[in-house]
C-alpha cells in the first residue's frame, strides 16, 4: 500500500512541476510579447530590456518560439539582457 501512495506521490509532484514549467515559460512569453507590442512600433527600433535571473531559462526558450520569432529579432546582449526589434516584412516574400 506504501508503494502505491508513493507512486501518486510522485507522479503528481512531477506534474506539479511540469505543470508550473509551463506557467512561467508563458507568463514570461507573454510579458515580453506585451512590452515589445507597446515600444516597438516601427522596423528599425531596438529595445533594450533586463531579465530577471530567475527568468532566464525560461526565457532564451521563448525567443525561439511564435509568434516572437517571426515579429521580433531577439538577442541576448549580456547574461541578462535581451535587444529587440520588430522585423521588416518584404511583401515581395509573401506573395
């Protein structure tokens, strides 16, 4: 019986984990979303923004993903911070 109540133990607790992975993975996503939507408004601007230590795995994970990969060009400048700038789309490339 011990070793059943350990395995529900742990499953859950590893879930619990994943679960707030995910959580803070998007509530850094969408923060930078947020800030890049409300400085960048034309191409050739740059932003400059600090990341706290704390949200840093989370956040070298998100530059890659969409939709800031295809809106922003994201690099790391120093441990903790990032530049932004909104890319330029060639209608050329579209059609």
């Amino acid at each position: 019986m011990g070793e059943l109540l350990d395995y529900f133990v742990n499953k859950y607790k590893k879930d619990t984990s994943a679960s707030k992975d995910l959580l803070e993975r998007s509530i850094v996503k969408n923060a930078v979303m947020h800030v890049c939507e409300e400085n960048l408004k034309e191409a050739g601007e740059v932003l400059t923004f600090e990341v706290l230590p704390n949200a840093l795995p989370h956040m070298v994970l998100v530059i890659d993903e969409e939709p800031l990969k295809s809106m922003y060009d994201i690099v790391q400048v120093s441990p903790t911070l990032f530049e932004a700038s909104l890319k330029e789309v060639d209608i050329g490339e579209v059609l």
